[in-house]
C-alpha cells in the first residue's frame, strides 16, 4: 500500500481495534497511531481538524475517512483499497 494512514485512537477504543483490523486485512501494515488519551491537547487538535469529538478518527493520506463506520462503509463500496493504493502526493 502506498497510502499514509494515521488515526486518532485511545487504548480502550473497540471501534479503533475494528477499524485497524481491517485495515490490516486490506494490506496495511503501518499506521500512525495519534493517542488522544495521553495527551488532552491532541484530542482538542483532532476537534479542530475534524469537527468530531470521538475516536478512531482516520485520515488516509489528506482524506478524512472519518470514524470506524465510515472506513467500514468505504470498504463495502469498494472505495477502500482505491483509496489505499492511490499515489501519495
């Protein structure tokens, strides 16, 4: 996969482990992983870019995907692994 992935999670997150997991099945094996709960000040970061208090909050390179849900539905139209494999700019 070409794709940087980062996310937004907590460590007691099951959406961020769902979320990982496929993303894993679909290839990726790197994502950088932003800890909102060890650091309030990266928790208010995330609610300024993306307008959402909660987590997992994915970005495929400048793509906000959004939460678990929507990276699930991105997947079910078959718009993930495009996503995924798209040349980084």
């Amino acid at each position: 996969m070409s794709a940087r992935v980062k996310m937004y999670t907590s460590a007691v997150c099951p959406f961020c482990v769902r979320a990982e997991q496929l993303l894993e099945t679909r290839g990726v094996t790197d994502v950088e992983k932003i800890r909102v709960d060890l650091d309030p000040s990266l928790r208010s970061e995330m609610m300024q870019i993306t307008g959402r208090r909660t987590v997992p909050q994915i970005f495929i390179g400048d793509y906000h995907v959004g939460g678990c849900d929507e990276l699930y539905e991105l997947d079910r139209d078959g718009r993930l692994i495009p996503l995924l494999t798209a040349p980084q700019s």
